[in-house]
C-alpha cells in the first residue's frame, strides 16, 4: 500500500531542495572582489579613464573580455616581454609563450611576482582570474590545460598588456 505524502510537505521539501542547490550560487556573489587587496600601483576612476583607452579600461579596470583573435598580441613571435597596459609591470616573457588556438595570447608561465590571481564567479562556476600584481588590473584567466612544464594555460586578453621587443 502506498503512502500519500500531503501536498503541502511536498512543496515544502521542494523549497528546501531548491534552497539548498541555489546556496553555492548565492554565496559565490557575495565573494570579495579582486579590488579589495591592496596594490602599489593606485589610481582614481578617473585617473584610469584618462590613461587607458576604452578597451583597455573594459578590460583592466571592469574585468571584460575582449574578442577572440582580435589582438595583434596574440599572433606575436618576437622575443621581448609583456607587460600590463594599465602600468608597465613585466608580466610574461616570449619565451613562456605558445599558441594555443583559443584567440588569446597564451602563456605557460609568468614572470615571478607578476601577477597575483583571485576566484571569479561572473559566469556562474568559479574560474581563477589572473590580475596585475602592481595594479590590479583584470588581465584573463589560467586554465589548467596548457602544455608543459607547467600544464598551465594563461589565458590573457592582449589589450590589457603592451609588448616590448628585446
């Protein structure tokens, strides 16, 4: 013989379940954002507006993504080094660099102390954000796919960085 359950018991349990499943989602928005730490390099506002151009300010200051093989960076053979757009710091060196066919500049490493990285849920799972180290400009992500020796990938939007040939 089955038992019926009553309708309202049903509906109740269903509200807990779906309480519980929107938990992480809710608690990921409530994360503190990268502009919370402290970095040498601090401007106003406004003092970026008038430093970057608009793309650069998208990107480095209000963590956008620029298109996919839209930067001349990404096709970028010559030795020498990357460095932010937003305040010079050395980021990558061309040796780390590698196509990885995503549209995006790619490296397999940074330069020490370049960059710091923080946790970004803006499209609903966590990824890891990669940020200047001096500034705190949003410069991509890092994935975990890239070739060795690292098996990293960093995944960099090549507006929010200059390049300076050897």
């Amino acid at each position: 013989m089955m038992t019926q359950i009553p309708e309202n018991s049903r509906r109740s349990f269903l509200g807990w379940l779906s309480a519980g499943a929107a938990l992480p989602v809710l608690a990921a928005c409530g994360s503190a954002p990268a502009e919370a730490r402290t970095y040498p390099v601090k401007r106003t506002k406004a003092e970026w507006q008038r430093k970057l151009t608009k793309q650069e300010f998208y990107v480095l200051r209000e963590a956008g993504t620029e298109r996919p093989y839209s930067s001349p960076l990404d096709k970028e053979k010559r030795a020498g080094t990357f460095v932010c757009a937003g305040c010079g710091n050395k980021l990558y060196s061309s040796r780390t660099k590698y196509d990885s066919r995503t549209g995006w500049p790619s490296f397999w490493k940074p330069l020490s102390g370049a960059i710091v990285t923080a946790t970004d849920y803006k499209i609903g799972y966590p990824r890891t954000e990669v940020l200047c180290a001096d500034c705190g400009g949003h410069l991509g992500h890092v994935f975990n796919d890239g070739p060795k020796p690292t098996g990293k990938r960093y995944c960099m939007n090549g507006v929010a960085m200059d390049f300076i040939a050897a």
